[in-house]
C-alpha cells in the first residue's frame, strides 16, 4: 500500500494543526480585524458624502455596490467583528477560568490519593518484609534442628540457598559460631562455588582435597580458585574459609530450585557415614527443603513485582499531573 499524505488513508496532521490553531485564534481574530476596520474606515469616512454618490448612481447593481462598498459600511462591519470577537473571547476566558478551577480541584484529590496509594505501599512493603523474616525464621528453626541431628559444633555451619533470575541467594544460614552465622552476601554467582557444583550435579562431596586455610594459605587460594573459581583477593575476606563441603541440590519435580551446603574448617568432620547421614537427612526432608525455597522465590518476585507496580504508579501520577490531572 502507498503512503500518503492527505486522503483518508493518508497519515498528515499538519492541516488538523492548522485548523486548531486558527481555532483557537478565531475570536481574537475578528476583535483583532474589527478593530483595524475601524481604523482605515474612520479616516475616510469623514471626507465621505454617500448622499451626493447616491444621487450620481442610478442603476442597481452599482447602488448595491455603493451600499457594501463604502466606509461607512466598513465601520459598521468592524464594530460587529469587535463586539462578536470581544463577547467570544470574554466567554472563552470565562471557561479557561471553569477548567482551571476543576483541574485544581482535580489535581488536589490526585495529589491526596497518591498519598493514600503511598501509605497502602508503604504497609504493604512493612507486611511483605515481615512475611519474609518469618519464612527466614522458620527456615533457620529448621536448620537449627538438622543442626542437632548431624552434632555440629562451632566450627561447621549449614545454609540454604534459592535460586532465582540466574544467581543464588541466602535464604537462611545457621551456626553455633555467631562469626560464621553472618550473612555477608546475599546474591552468588550459578557459575561458582560450591553451590554451583551441587546445583549442576545434584551433589558435591569435597571432603579431601581441600587444604586446611590455616596449616596452607596459599595452598587453599590455589585450590578453591582451581576447583571453584574463587578469586584469591575475595577469599581473605571470606568469614568461614570452609575445606570440607558437603552440597545437595534442591529438587522440585526435576527442577532444581536450590542448594542446602553443609561445611566444616575441620578436616577430621566429615567421614562417609556423616555424609551418608547428610544425604539420607535431606531425601527424607526434601519436601520440606522444597517449601522453603519454593516460598522464598515467592517472596522474592512478589517484592520485585510489588516495586515495579510502585514505580509505575508514581509514573503514571506524575504523568498525569504533567497533562493536566487528565486520566487515560
């Protein structure tokens, strides 16, 4: 199909501008004319006889044209322009004033209910974050109690891991060693570490190789960069600077949703029964594991879906007021 510029089909507004804005300038044209009508007329209407111009006109058509034709004619005419075009601007103002006041009033309850908007996102933040913290507490009473039953002491720790957007994030974490119970970092990489073994595996078991940090500094930067990609630099700044691993995917109907890490800096912690019994724990518990993360995700996208309809009702506020407290 051929684009055009006018007909029906044609995509030009150039000559609906045109005719808004003549529009628009409609009455103040006529008073604008009227007045200048005015002027030039009353200039030639003094010196002007029409009674001797009647008496040397006979014929009609150039009376007619004596009658229309004449300054007199063209005061009158500009006076009704000046009248027409006064009384259609005065009214014109007297609605811009009636739409001023509305939009006033439009825009002061536009302004109250974005209050009100903002309070309920204020509460329903508060609320969202509370649910949150009593998934976390439910979670970490739960690692507490697995705690017991593998006998960790101060020198291990447990933690659960949700997958979500590509990365892993802290979902819960417990130790008797308050130092190694921080969460310092809450988002990791699904190409790294530990957790990454278990996620693409299933299962990591690392209870060997990996040198202790204190009898081989060096020895485990090297190792834990090799094995797991770790920047030597971040791995002094590691809270727990853990050499025996025991990882466990978290699995919903074949999908792999999360990863529950057990770690030691023992080297003597881990012994194929302990681990046998890690295993079996987390078989047993897999449902459990499952509703953890599974409401974990859940929060995590109701947050950010939460943010985003924030964002977009400010933007849309603020839009509307831009046009006027108009609404679409």
């Amino acid at each position: 199909m051929n684009k055009l510029r006018f007909g029906f089909t044609g995509k030009s507004n150039r000559l609906n501008q045109l005719s808004n804005k003549f529009g628009q300038w409609w009455y103040i044209f006529f008073a604008a004319t009227g007045s200048a009508l005015i002027s030039i007329c009353a200039s030639f209407a003094i010196g002007f006889d029409i009674a001797n111009k009647f008496k040397d006109t006979t014929d009609f058509f150039p009376c007619l044209w004596l009658i229309i034709w004449n300054p007199w004619c063209g005061l009158i005419i500009g006076a009704t322009a000046i009248i027409y075009g006064g009384k259609g601007t005065f009214e014109d103002l007297e609605n811009l004033n009636v739409l001023n006041e509305a939009l006033k009033k439009e825009n002061a309850t536009v302004s109250d209910l974005k209050s009100r908007i903002d309070s309920i996102s204020e509460d329903s933040e508060s609320l969202q974050n509370e649910l949150t913290d009593l998934q976390v507490k439910l979670v970490e009473t739960w690692l507490k109690g697995s705690s017991r039953q593998w006998h960790l002491s101060t020198q291990e720790r447990v933690t659960i891991y949700y997958y979500v957007d590509n990365h892993f994030y802290l979902l819960a974490r417990h130790s008797q060693n308050p130092i190694y119970a921080e969460q310092h970092r809450q988002k990791f990489s699904r190409n790294q570490g530990v957790i990454s073994q278990a996620w693409q595996h299933k299962i990591c078991v690392d209870i060997e190789n990996c040198p202790l940090h204190k009898d081989d500094p060096e020895g485990y930067k090297n190792y834990m960069q090799k094995q797991y990609e770790y920047e030597p630099r971040k791995i002094d700044n590691l809270a727990m600077k853990s050499s025996r691993f025991v990882a466990i995917s978290i699995v919903d109907s074949d999908k792999h949703i999360g990863v529950i890490v057990v770690e030691s800096v023992r080297s003597d912690f881990f012994k194929s029964q302990k681990v046998s019994q890690i295993k079996r724990y987390c078989t047993d518990y897999q449902s459990y594991m499952v509703d953890f993360v599974r409401g974990a995700i859940q929060y995590d996208k109701s947050v950010k879906v939460s943010q985003n309809q924030n964002q977009h009702v400010d933007q849309d506020f603020i839009e509307s007021l831009a046009k006027g407290g108009k609404h679409e």
